[in-house]
C-alpha cells in the first residue's frame, strides 16, 4: 500500500525531526519512500544528513511549476493549457498520474536521491519560502505543487510519501490537509502545542482526516498527563528528548541502528497506525474532495486569475484509486 503521510504542527515542534526518523525508519526496511518537504523552515534534507551544499541544490518544486502541470496534464482534453491549471486542477481521463516507484519527468527535474546507511529515499523540496509568498491566500505556488502531486499519486503497494509541512492557514486554504491517509501532529506538552492540534482538528473533523498526536520533547509523567488531558485518545504515542538526535544536530549522525530503543519503538507505533489506515481508504471520496476543493479555489481566485471556467475541468467519472489505469 502506499501510504501518504504528513507531519504537522507548530514550528519547533519537532515535525522535521520526526519526520526525518520516520523516513530513516521506513528506508531502513527496504520501503520505497518519498520524503517531501514542504515546511515553511526548509530542513528535511540537512535532517537527513545532507550537508549545507547539497541542501542548497536540491531542486525547487515552486519553480518546476510549469514542467509539473505540462507533465501532469499529459493528454486530458478537460486542460487546455498548463497556464488554465491550477493547484487544485484534478486528473481525469488522459492525465498523467505519478508512482512511487517510477521513473518520471516529474522526478528527474524535482527529486533528489539521498543515501540513508545504504539504502536510498527520494526527496522532494518545495524551495524556500520568501516573504512574498506568505500570507497570500489564494497562491501558493510552492505548496500547491505538492497538493498537484499528491492528487495525481496513485497507489502501488508497500510505499509512502512522507511529507514534512507547516500546521498553518495555508495548508486549509487548499485541499492539502485533506490529502494524506494519516496526519501525525507534533505537539510539545505546552498550550502552545496543543492549541495547534484544537485548530487542525476543527478544520480536519468534517473531512475524515485521521489524526492522531505525537508528543515530542515529553519528560516525565506530568508531560504526560498534560498530553492525555488535552488531546485524550487522540495522542498516539510520546518522544522524549534523543541524544541521537542530538549528535545529529552536531554533524555526527550515529548509524541509525543505534537510535534509542524507546523511540524505536515509537516510530513503529506511527508505522503501524499508518498501516492501519488502509481499510479507510476511499477513493471516491478522495477524489470528490479534490473537486471539492478544486471548485472552492476555483471560485475563489481561480477562475479570474485564469480567465477560464474551471469547473469544466472536472472529469465527473474518473476515480484516483488502486484501480486508475493511466491513459499515457
Ligand atoms: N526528540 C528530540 N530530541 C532531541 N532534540 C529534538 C527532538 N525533537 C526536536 N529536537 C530539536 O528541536 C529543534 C526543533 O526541531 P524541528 O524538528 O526542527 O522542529 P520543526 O520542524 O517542527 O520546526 C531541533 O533543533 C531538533 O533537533
Ligand atoms: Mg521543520
């Protein structure tokens, strides 16, 4: 199964730090995984030990823009242009979908390997965010590349995309939020952290996301106890603080083999809560609520910024699912 997944919260939570040990995890199984960042603080790859050089030539989804929507559209007779495409455009009958473990266009402009103690993960940056770009609802050029992505990712088996993003309102302006299978939510035991989960959770409850928290930077049961109290059964698992991630913040990544047993263990418990999602997949339903984002954003913005009616862009029958067949 491919598993989309995503790490939120507020920043300095440890959604970057968690994120990365879930993808070390994943690769050091033998998974196929695409690590994607699309975090305000751009910060996966150094995470994942690349250096500052080859963080810094990691290339930008934001700036593939162009190339991502003229791949993706491939042949559907519903997108006149890539320029009448937007973040919410859907895949119908002729796109291109994507596949985890494929070569593509898509990857060979936007993804980046990296070697993880020999076993290797694709990345995936959205770029840096500049001043520009933040508070401007309806154009998020470089997160909207992730959304396109993801709605255009079709399912094989034993796969994930593992996405590193900010908790913010950008994320609920589009259908982001709603893309993945299951949403781990990194929270400090502070009100801080968990008034980020109270916020999620009320966007998230009338979309079925499954959401569950994951505290981080927990010492001692009183941390505990705040996190059971706040978020109840919703809390799936706690990280205390990790001298592994430490020595990695020092530029000495140890093997990963000798991160902590506890937390260990506590990426299993995310591994198999994810798993555990795979009978709520619904591809109808993720598909209806691509159009319905897709229908939001264009009445929005969409339809002025483009000049087009881009409701027409919906393919009333094609379902994203196990059983797409792509037409190429
Ligand atoms: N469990 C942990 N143990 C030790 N250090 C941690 C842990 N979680 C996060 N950190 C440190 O806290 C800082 C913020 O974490 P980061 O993952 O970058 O947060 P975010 O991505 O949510 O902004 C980093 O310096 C990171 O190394
Ligand atoms: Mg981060």
């Amino acid at each position: 199964m491919n598993m989309k997944i995503a790490f939120v919260g507020k920043g300095g939570s440890g959604k970057t730090t968690l994120s990365s040990l879930f993808i070390r995890h994943l690769a050091a199984t033998g998974a196929p995984v695409i690590a994607v960042d699309a975090d305000i603080n751009q910060h996966l790859g150094p995470a994942l030990g690349l250096d500052e050089a080859e963080a810094a030539a990691l290339p930008a989804l934001g700036e593939r823009l162009s190339l991502i929507k003229e791949y993706l559209r491939g042949t559907n007779p519903r997108i006149a242009s890539a320029a009448e495409m937007i973040k919410t455009t859907p895949p119908g009958e002729g796109s291109r979908l994507l596949r985890v473990r494929e070569d593509n266009p898509v990857y060979d402009a936007c993804a980046r390997p990296v070697e993880l103690d020999g076993d290797v993960v694709r990345l995936m940056v959205t770029g840096p965010f500049t001043d520009a770009d933040l508070g401007v609802a309806c154009y998020h050029s470089k997160t909207g590349a992730v959304e396109l992505c993801l709605n255009h990712l079709v399912d094989g088996q034993g796969e994930y995309v593992v996405v590193d993003m900010t908790a913010g309102s950008d994320s609920f302006a589009s259908g982001m939020f709603t893309r993945f299978d299951i949403t781990f939510l990194v929270a400090e035991p502070t009100r801080k952290g968990v008034s980020v989960y109270r916020q999620y959770k009320e966007y998230a409850r009338d979309f079925g996301v499954v959401l569950k928290v994951v505290g981080n930077k927990v010492q001692g049961q009183d941390d505990l106890d705040f996190l059971r109290a706040e978020v109840g059964d919703d809390l799936l698992v706690t990280v205390g603080h990790s001298d592994w991630v430490r020595a990695l913040e020092k530029g000495r990544p140890p093997r990963f083999a000798l991160l902590e047993d506890v937390n260990r263990r506590a990426l299993h418990r995310l591994r198999t809560a994810a798993d555990a999602t795979y009978d709520l997949r619904d591809g109808q339903r993720y598909t209806q609520q691509m159009v319905h984002f897709h229908l939001k954003n264009a009445q929005a913005w969409g339809n002025e910024r483009t000049g087009a009616d881009l409701a027409a862009q919906i393919d009333p029958s094609f379902v994203l699912g196990e059983s797409t067949v792509a037409a190429v």
